[in-house]
C-alpha cells in the first residue's frame, strides 16, 4: 500500500503539526513551501494523496490543483485543501478546481487523520 502523502503547504508550523499526526499513524511525508515545487514533488513521489493549502507563494492552490488534474500522469491522486480561507464560495472554488476534499483551518487534530484516510478510501 502506497503510504506516500505530499503536503504543500508554506507554514512551518502548520507542515509540523499535519507531519506529526500522519507520521504517527505510519505515513510517510513529503512536503512542499510553495506551488511549484509542490507540482514537480507530485511528479516524483507518487503520493497516494495531496494536502494542499490554498494560499501560497509562487503558484495558488487552486492554480495547482488544476495542474494537477489536467496531467494524466498526476490527475487520479486526491487532493484535499487545507486552508484558512473559509469565506462564502471557497469551499466551491477548491472543489472546481479539482479538489476532492475541503478542510478549514485550524484542523481538528482529534479527526484529522480519519478525514485523510477517509480522502484514500474514497478515491
């Protein structure tokens, strides 16, 4: 089973927190600070899913995400938005953009790790 999960996300402490709860159910973690070296890691290291924060430097979420989905190679790996941005219509803007799943910060640590896991089992 693929253990792999890349989170793109430029907080440090946010990218501390995710790792620490995923790593401690057995995930393995690669991380990104920015959109575009997030599109290349994608490429790389056939994460079985994708955290992605929405604002970030160099490239948006949202641009990544439609990257993402418009290569055949990377189009079938979920991706879930992690992000701040919890105004009327984000939620819909993440998924038009391709993502499967919406998360708003700050996560839940207690059910974070059955949202991500539930993200694999439905994909």
């Amino acid at each position: 089973m693929n253990k792999r999960i890349l989170l793109i996300e430029d907080n440090p402490n946010n990218r501390y927190l995710v790792s620490f709860l995923l790593e401690a159910q057995g995930w393995q973690m690669h991380h990104a600070s920015d959109g575009a070296t997030g599109l290349a890691l994608a490429a790389s290291c056939d994460p079985a899913a994708i955290l992605l924060d929405i604002q970030l430097p160099v490239m948006d979420g949202h641009e990544v995400a439609r990257r993402l989905k418009a290569d055949p190679l990377l189009a079938n790996i979920p991706i879930m938005a992690i992000t701040s941005f919890a105004m009327h219509g984000d939620r819909q803007a993440a998924l038009a953009a391709g993502c499967e799943a919406y998360m708003e910060k700050p996560i839940d640590p207690d059910t974070f790790v059955d949202s991500v896991e539930a993200l694999l089992l439905r994909a």
